[in-house]
C-alpha cells in the first residue's frame, strides 16, 4: 500500500508540473472542422428580376415598360399592401446541389436607414419542380417567364451571361428559375431598393457561392386621407372653432388626417371668403381663418403643434377652384403611417347676414425623407 502511494504521488506529481495552469498565463488551444459542399461545382445566379404579380413580367409602376427595371406602384390605401415576386435563374452541376436561393433586400438610399438590412425572401423552383428531374413541360414553361420579363426591359444578368446562355442551360436541366414574393405595405418608403439574390450549395456552408445584384423602384406617391366633408363653425358672434382629434373616423365632426402614401408631406390649405367680402375701405378681409395639426404640444421630430393663422384666398364663387397663389403651409411634416388631429378656427371682423358657408381647399406636399445627411430644418433634430 505505501508503494502504489508513493507512485501515485509520483505521477500527480509529474502532471502537474508538465501542464501549469495559471491564471495569469492563459493556454492556447488549436481548433479546426471540416465542411462538406455539395458533389458538384458552386452554384451561380444567372439572372434576377422583380415582377408585380406571378405573372413575371408586369410591373404596376410601368405597365408600358417605358422605364428599364421593375417599377413597382403602392396600394396607396390605409394599410394596404402589394405583393413583390422575386425571380432568379441559378445553376449547378448537379442542379439538385441547390439547398437554397433566396434574396436579400436594404432599405432605400435617402431614407434615415438607407442601405441597411430590411428583410429577406427564401425563394421556391417554380411550379415545384424536383430538382433532379425536371419535366420539359416546366422547363419549357420557365423559359416563358424568362422571355417575357426579358422582353419588359426586367432582368438583370450576371457578367458574361446572355439570354441564350439562360435559356439553352434551362433547355438542358443545367438552370432553373426559382421565385418568391413579399408584401409591400403603404407605409413602407419610396425609393429605389437594393435586392441582392444568392444560392448556397447542399451541406450547411457553401464557399464562394455567387451572388447578383439589382435595383427595384418603389414608386414614391404623396397621398393623404381625411375624415371629414365639411367644417362647420357653429353658431357664434366673432370667433369659432372645430377641435379635431386622433381617431379617424369618416363622417365624424372631430377632424383628422392620415398619411396613406409612401413619402413625408406637409399641409397646405386655403379657403375662399365664405362671403364675408372685405372692407374697401381698409382693403382688409372681414374675416381671417387659423389652422393647426397635433396639440399645443410641439412635437421637434415633426414641428406640429403650432398653429397658422391665413386669410380667405378670394372671393366665393370667383375662387371656385384653388388658386395657385393661395395656399398656406402649415406647420408640421406628416410622416409615414402617421395620423394627425387637425384643428380650424374663425374670427370674424365684420358680418351681416345670419349664416355663412365657403368652401376649404387641403393637398399632400411632398417632403424629403431626413436623415444624418440631411436634417429637415423643420425638424428640430437631426435624423427625423
């Protein structure tokens, strides 16, 4: 028993002295793993484009293909969205070597988040094709969609790449067209947005595999909604008003706007005299109006908050439709999917009949997106 020990020890011993471990000195360890790719070569994207429909080759922005690119319009309608297909033409030897084709797309230059990650799409062969044996009727069938987005100006093409290469190499089961789609909501910016499409390799990292990019155009429409059909003072002696307020709610007496395009705006308004006229002899109209979006409280990312005071833009039934010199900018920026109280008022200087009515003018100005680059002088802030 002392001898086993005595060796034990001996051996503890050697141990410890052949492997230090200090804190102070920390041990450097070697690591390595091996990858598996596919059976063939890497897989290449031959070309891409954007479509509005699974049609392949409409765009709703151009429907006439004046324009090379995928143009694509908004719904341009509270909380509507449309759908964006995306298409691309990869190939591999073997083509069944393809785990996945997919797209990654950024947010719009100009925008405050320009060129950063927005979403991505994992994109499916079309008609469900298996891979490994893909019939001549879908062959046939993707080719079509290919000629005809090619046709509408669509496509983009990966260097030294031509439309017979794709279509011969789809002919011969080495190339297939995969799709997918996405919906754009309104609210979601204008501007020309960077999709770039990639395909990996079977085996969970595929080295080198290529990848194409191009641009789709979201067409940019300023666009704003209202609530209401009428402003209606009251009954009063010199000064009225009609509060509005944040729930929009068509027919409702408490005014609001609604942002439903995919850019900023601000406000404009006018109104002609309601009848009031205006006094020769000072030239002054005997009646002035005041408008305001938000509250009292001004908001810097936007600047409402204040109000406007205007005068009429002309006189009832001469001003009949809105002159181009009698707008009044309001004070405030309507951002992306905002919705807003609006606020009117009245003060009458001069009246002599017993009721009164005019009609009011509202448009939609477009207003740049701001960003670090470029701060709307609005806002208050940089970055709105």
């Amino acid at each position: 028993m002392k001898r086993l020990l005595v060796i034990a020890i001996a051996i503890i011993a050697v141990l410890t002295m052949t492997v230090p471990a200090m804190a102070a000195d920390p041990i450097g360890v070697g690591t390595g793993v091996g990858i598996s790719g596919g059976s063939g070569e890497e897989p290449v994207i031959k070309c891409k484009w954007e479509s509005s429909t699974e049609a392949g080759n409409d765009e709703t922005g151009d429907p006439s293909h004046l324009v090379a690119g995928p143009q694509i319009y908004p719904p341009v309608s509270f909380q509507g969205a449309v759908p964006i297909y995306f298409w691309i033409v990869a190939h591999d030897n073997p083509l069944a070597d393809i785990s996945v084709v997919y797209v990654d797309v950024f947010h719009p230059e100009g925008y405050p988040e320009e060129e950063s990650f927005k979403f991505q799409v994992i994109l499916q062969p079309w008609d469900s094709a298996n891979l490994s044996a893909v019939t001549g009727e879908q062959a046939s069938a993707a080719i079509a969609k290919f000629n005809a987005a090619y046709a509408a100006g669509l496509i983009t093409f990966n260097d030294g790449y031509t439309p017979a290469d794709v279509t011969g190499e789809i002919a011969q089961g080495e190339a297939y067209l995969w799709y997918g789609y996405f919906e754009m909501y309104y609210h979601q910016p204008w501007g020309e947005y960077k999709v770039v499409g990639g395909a990996l390799d079977t085996g969970p990292i595929a080295l080198g595999t290529s990848t194409l990019f191009n641009w789709f155009d979201y067409i940019a429409v300023t666009a704003m909604e209202i609530d209401f059909t009428q402003v209606n003072y009251g009954n009063i002696t010199t000064d009225g008003e009609v509060s509005g307020d944040n729930h929009f709610l068509p027919g409702g007496v408490n005014p609001t706007l609604r942002n439903i395009g995919n850019t900023w705006f601000h406000v404009e308004i006018q109104q002609d005299d309601m009848n009031f006229g205006w006094d020769s002899g000072s030239a002054d109209w005997n009646v002035e109006y005041n408008a305001r979006i938000g509250s009292l409280i001004s908001y810097p990312m936007n600047g409402t908050g204040t109000p406007m005071v205007y005068d009429p833009a002309g006189f009832k039934g001469v001003l009949v439709t809105p002159s181009s010199a009698g707008w009044t900018q309001l004070p405030g920026i309507i951002h992306l999917c905002n919705t807003w109280k609006i606020d009117f008022s009245i003060h009458i200087f001069k009246a002599i009949l017993p009721s009164y009515s005019g009609n009011m003018w509202l448009r939609a100005i477009y207003e740049p997106f701001t960003g670090p680059n470029n701060p709307h002088p609005d806002s208050g802030v940089t970055g709105g």
